[in-house]
C-alpha cells in the first residue's frame, strides 16, 4: 500500500466513513499548504496529550492539571449526585447538557448491544458501569439510574441487559431503575433530539 492508500485506510476506521470518502479526505489534506498539515498534525498529539477520559463517567475531557483524573461535571460539586445518566455516547452527553434539562452525573456507555452480541463487555463499559454503581451505592448517595439510550432496537436491548446486571446491585440499595419517557420518537437516536423533546422525555421517565 502507498502512503495515500494508507492514510484513506485510517480515515475508513472513523464511524460512518466509506472508502470513497475516506479517499476525498486524503485528496483535501494533499491539497492543504504545509502550515495546514503542520497544525494538523501536532493538533492530533496534542489531543492526545491533553486530553483523559473521567475515571467516573468515562468521558473525554481536556485536563487542566496534571492530577485530575475526574471531568469537570464529575468533579462540579452543585451537580445533583443522587441521579445517573447512562447514555451511549459523548456527543449524547453533549446534547443533554446543552438542553439544561439534567443536573446529575453521567456515565458513558460507548455504545449499545446488538440483540445477539456474544461477548457484551467488550462493545460496551457495563464493567465500568457496575463498578461505578456499587461505589456510588454503598456511599449511599445514588437514588435513581436513568437509561437515556436511543429508541432502536438496540437501545431496548442494551437497556434490558444492564438492568439485568445491574439489579442485584440496585434493588438492595434502593436504587431506581427508570427511562426516558418516549417523547423521543421510536427509532431515534438521542442526539438528534431537540431540547423540549428532551425535557419532556425525562420528565416523562417511567
Ligand atoms: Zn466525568
């Protein structure tokens, strides 16, 4: 493979990039001055450095000391730490946050289940998540779970899977299990959901 085959194969590995993209890609950085290319390339070993993900809700996030292994809502004490929100991803996090209709924790999945996913620990954080949870539990400051997943089939699923898991580490402690409400239409995923839709879901969680 040539250089331009192989950067186009690392553009492909990106969520939703086809080949014929990936390639389009290639061809608009070829056609960058060296400045561009320059900037380019330190921006993405700067990211890399800069950034961690939360030890708590697993999320990415730029640090701002060396130390800090939690992200600034993870760390916001005024945030309400009576209620987690599991979603699927970052950008889901950044749509709820932007709607202001939730001031609790997070956690971030990193995805969902397809209904016969053999080995499930390893397409999403449920590990991390029943760790987080009996934490939080015996600190006894966790009252309710809140499943913020897409309304698809495999969001029904991966919802149904950690409940299951996550139960005999919720009922003894006394801590809801509950789910957006379905505002959100069926079949749609989280981040495309507008603000009101969003308020009503949650304040229409069951
Ligand atoms: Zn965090």
């Amino acid at each position: 493979m040539n250089a331009i085959e192989r950067l186009a194969e690392k553009f492909k590995a990106f969520p939703g990039i086809g080949p014929r993209q990936a390639k389009r890609f290639v061809y608009f950085l070829l056609a960058k001055n060296s400045s561009f290319l320059d900037e380019f390339a330190e921006l993405l070993r700067e990211v890399k450095d800069a950034v961690a993900r939360c030890q708590s809700c697993c999320r990415f996030f730029v640090r701002t000391s060396p130390e800090g292994s939690r992200c600034p809502t993870c760390a916001d004490l005024e945030r309400n730490t009576s209620t987690l929100m599991v979603v699927e991803k970052e950008v889901d996090f950044e749509t709820i946050e932007r709607s202001g209709a939730y001031r609790g924790r997070y956690f971030i999945l990193g995805g969902t289940l397809p209904p016969l996913e053999k080995e499930p620990d390893r397409r999403i954080r449920a590990r991390e998540l029943e760790a987080l949870v009996k934490a939080r539990a015996k600190e006894g400051s966790l009252k309710e779970i809140i499943f913020a997943l897409s309304a698809t089939v495999e969001g029904d699923h991966t919802r149904r899977f950690l409940e299951s898991r996550l139960r005999p580490l919720t009922e003894p402690a006394g801590v809801a299990l509950s789910t957006l409400g379905r505002g959100l239409s069926t079949g749609l995923e989280l981040e495309y959901s507008d603000a009101e839709t969003l308020k009503n879901a949650l304040a229409n969680r069951k």
